[in-house]
C-alpha cells in the first residue's frame, strides 16, 4: 500500500512539469493536433517596437525587474472559446509578475492553448504545436525564473509550470503556467512552485476547460485557444 501510495505523489509532482508536449515538426497529423492545424489563429501584432535583449539565466533577474519598473499593470484578461478568464498578479513575486506581463505584452501568449488539463487538479496553459510559438519562444530567450515561493496553490492560484527534475532551486518556466481547479487545492505543490497571481473572474471557465475530453498526454483534443490582454 505505501508503495501505491508514493507512485501517486510522484505522478502529481511531474503534474505540473514544463514539459514541451508540442510534437516535432514531422508532417505527420495526429487526432490529438488536427484541431490545432485546422484552426492556427492570425498572428499577433506585437504592441511595442522596442528592442528587447535575448533573455538568458544571466540577465533575467536584471531584465525583468527593469521591465517591472516600467511596466507595472497586475490585471490581464485570458479570453477562450469556452469563456474569459480574469487574473490578478501578486506585486511581491515581482519576477513572475513582470514576466508575465512581458509575455502578454508581446504576443507570446497569444499564440499559445490550454494544452494540458487534469480535471480536479488544474489546468496549464503557455504552450502550443503551433510554429509560431516556437518562433516567439527562439525570440524571446531560454531561461528559468528565479523562484518566489510564497503562496499555496489553492483553488483559483496562478502559478508558474517548472521543470522538476535536477532543478533542486525550484526555478520556473519562463512560458508556461497553470491555475488550480481543485476545489481542495493542490497543496503538495506548495514547497516547490511559485504561485503569482490568482483568478478573480471566471472560474466557471477553468472549470469547464479541465472538463474537457483528452489525449493519453491529457491534451485536449479540442485546443482552447488563448487571446491575452493587460488591463490598464
């Protein structure tokens, strides 16, 4: 029994991982992305011409705090075909915050899906099989953020997706992210993910997304789009 019993908490941990699910481009078309092929959205205009630097694990923590001193908004829109979605960010997880503001900011999000639900638990969002995610992500830079771990991962959290193997710092994803939907929570998450915000509209639609039917990845087999806006 207590081996089940760890079998299960492991499997919950990896729950949340960054793990870049978006098949290779192969030409090949599974049932999991032919809603994806079908329906790849116009690309977003991006809303600034300024010149950013490639972001790297050497330079983000400079970077997003200048980009946070400048861009201080905490209220983003997440729009889907299943309905909106608002959320606040936390102003002391100042790394998360302003990078999540930049990835709104210049369209990474938009080009992104919900891609991974699990129903009871949560739902992650920040990646896609579309081509031009993986441009924006080759634009903006490879790096992990600093971790801010402050918050519990209750019902309606928003918190960064990480990697979880040889990661001992607990640094975060700099694309993906995911919001509870378990009405208990996802406390065994607390000591190891950096919560940054929290959904203040619209939890009705996180909670019909984790409904939805999914591949053996648990990817939903009709992607949910995501349209992200600041808010003044």
């Amino acid at each position: 029994m207590k081996t089940v019993f760890v079998c299960v908490l492991i499997a919950l941990f990896l729950s949340c991982e960054d793990r870049k699910k978006a098949p290779e481009t192969t030409g090949e078309t599974t049932e999991a992305t032919k809603d994806t092929v079908n329906k790849t959205p116009k690309k977003e205009k991006e809303t600034t011409s300024k010149t950013y630097p490639y972001i790297t694990n050497d330079n983000v923590t400079d970077f997003l705090t200048a980009y946070g001193k400048d861009n201080p908004e905490t209220k983003v829109t997440l729009k889907t075909d299943k309905g909106v979605i608002e959320v606040e960010l936390y102003n002391d997880t100042p790394l998360h915050r302003a990078n999540f503001i930049y990835l709104v900011k210049n369209g990474y999000l938009s080009t992104t899906v919900f891609h991974r639900v699990v129903p009871g638990f949560m739902i992650q969002g920040g990646n896609s099989d579309n081509w031009d995610t993986s441009k924006m992500r080759n634009k903006i830079g490879k790096y992990t953020i600093p971790a801010e771990i402050k918050y519990k991962n209750v019902r309606g959290a928003l918190a960064a997706a990480k990697e979880y193997r040889k990661n001992p710092d607990d640094r975060s994803s700099s694309f993906e992210f995911y919001i509870v939907q378990g009405h208990n929570g996802a406390h065994h998450l607390d000591p190891n993910y950096t919560v940054f915000g929290k959904v203040t509209k619209g939890m009705e639609v996180v909670d019909s997304i984790a409904q939805l039917k999914t591949d053996d990845g648990d990817w939903p087999l009709h992607n949910i789009y995501i349209k992200a806006t600041v808010e003044e």
